[in-house]
C-alpha cells in the first residue's frame, strides 16, 4: 500500500519479474486490487501472493470507493482462510516534505492496521533520485516522528533500490515468519495425529510424494542397488566372452546369479512405475531405462 507513484506496482514487478502495470508518472496504473502468484521454493515453503492497491489518492477513483475495493478483497480473504503474513507501506525519499495527502494516506494506513497487526515494512523507494545524506536525513526524520507509532508496534523500516535482490531483502522477514509459522503449523499437525505410520504423516500432512517419503527413498535405495549388482555381474560376464577365464560350471553360475537379479529387478521396476509416473516419467521410458542398467542407474540419481 501507499500513494500513487510510490513504487509499489515496481516492486512486484521486480520481485517476480512481471511487468503488468507499472507506471513512470504520477498517474495512477492500478485501478483496482491485483494478486500476482510467485513461487521460489529455495525460499519459503508455500507460494507468494503479492497484493497490489490503487493509491489512496488515485487519479481515477476516489478514496471511498477505493477503501471499499481493499475491504471487500480482505473480507473475502479472509472468509477463504487466507491470512496476511505482512504488509508494506511505500514512500518515495524523494519526496521533501511529509503534509497534505502523503500524511493523510499514512493517518489512513494506520487506521486499517490497528494496534493488533505489527508485521508492518515501511519501504522507501526512489533512493536514485537523492543524494544518500538527503537520503538518510529524510528516512531519520520519518522513523523518528512520522512511523514513531508504527514502529514502536513493531513495524521496520526497510529501502528499496529497484533490484529483485533488493525487493526480498525488503520481506525477508516476512517470509521468515511465514515459513516458521508453517513449520510450527505442521509439527501441531503431526502432534495431534498421535499414534499414526510414519508413511501417513509424510503424506497427509507434509505433503510429501511418495518417492519423497522414508519408505520411497528406501526403495530407490534398494532399486539402485539391484542396478549396480546387476551392472557388475554384466561387466563379467562380457569381460569373459572378451577373455575366458571361468570354468563352464562358474559361468552357469554367474549367468543364473544374473538372471536372478535381473528378475529381481523387473520385479521392483513393476511396483515403482506408479511412483516414477507421479515424477512424470512414463512407464515405457522406464522400462526401457530398466533394460539398460548404466541409463537406469543415472535416472535414479533423480529421486534423491
């Protein structure tokens, strides 16, 4: 949130690479409440859904409607089961002094945080357009008398410099929460099922897939051994045709020893083809891996 042209369009557009809606004036480019979907697993659990809002001081609408837009969005959120892990405020340090409507889209924002929502990033935006002691000069004076409120609920101040690295510097601690909040999430989950198989916890409720669960991994671990035994029973047995040097009892040997295995290994290939189809690899492209022991051993690497 905050006034029009302050950078917040910019920010999702660099944070996700999007580029909808990103205005170079003045005047309004977002007219009405937007979502935009971003997933980046390296960083946090679930996906981002970043929330964009017309500025209070919309060239196009006026600031009932648009306090009313940003209502009903929340309300209807919220009746869903989404929660807001955090909000930003924007304000360009370019601007030079802190009256009229920048004040009253502040007085505004504070109103629709309350007391009880501390998880608050005071972003400043446009550091390209002052020198960095102007800068910091500006962004002192709003800590310490116009965000003094936010911040001593808690709220952080934070700058943006128009980079995607920058962008998740700003919420990192945002995501932090979230993700610690899922974590705890799932661990009262696993608590509260008590005396269930290891295998249902994985699945019901990390939701894992079933390659990724103990017992898959346990059984890619015994696939991968069946390849390697079967590999190096094949090694000898060509390196024999190559050079003879087993007696015709300990080639019979050696040929059932590999036919056991290669059974063996049809026989598990069988019972993980419904877990590879779930990776997306198609029962025939797997057992055509299986056929050819040093592809199929490669493939499993996958499953790791």
């Amino acid at each position: 949130m905050g006034p029009t042209g302050s950078g917040k369009s910019s920010f999702i557009s660099k944070a996700t690479g999007f580029q909808g809606g990103v205005g170079h004036d003045l005047k309004s480019c977002t007219n009405k409440v937007t979502t935009i979907r971003f997933s980046l697993p390296e960083l946090v659990n679930n996906d981002i859904v970043f929330v964009d809002t017309p500025g209070f001081d919309d060239t196009n609408l006026p600031d009932t409607k648009i306090l009313e837009m940003i209502s009903d969005w929340l309300n209807q959120s919220y009746g869903r089961g989404i929660r807001l892990n955090g909000l930003l405020y924007f304000h360009r340090i370019s601007d030079n002094r802190m009256a009229g409507t920048p004040l009253k889209n502040l007085r505004l924002f504070e109103k629709i945080c309350g007391e009880g929502f501390d998880n608050v990033i005071m972003t400043t935006t446009m550091w390209d357009e002052v020198e960095d002691e102007e800068g910091d000069q500006r962004e002192k004076e709003l800590a310490d008398i116009y965000w003094k409120t936010l911040i001593k609920r808690g709220s952080q101040v934070r700058r943006f410099y128009h980079t995607q690295e920058s962008a998740f510097q700003v919420i990192a601690s945002i995501l932090k929460d979230a993700n610690d909040a899922d974590n705890k999430r799932i661990q009262q989950e696993l608590e509260n099922l008590g005396n269930v198989l290891l295998l249902q916890k994985e699945v019901m409720v990390g939701g894992k897939e079933l390659s990724d669960t103990e017992a898959g991994r346990t059984l890619f671990l015994q696939l991968q051994v069946l390849v390697e035994k079967h590999q190096k029973i094949l090694e000898r047995i060509r390196e024999n045709l190559r050079e003879p040097n087993l007696t015709p009892e300990e080639l019979q040997d050696l040929m059932k020893d590999y036919q056991k295995v290669a059974d063996d290994l049809k026989k598990a290939t069988e019972e993980m083809q419904t877990i590879a189809a779930k990776k997306g690899v198609s029962i025939g492209r797997l057992q055509k891996l299986a056929s050819t022991p040093r592809n199929f051993y490669h493939f499993l690497q996958r499953f790791k």
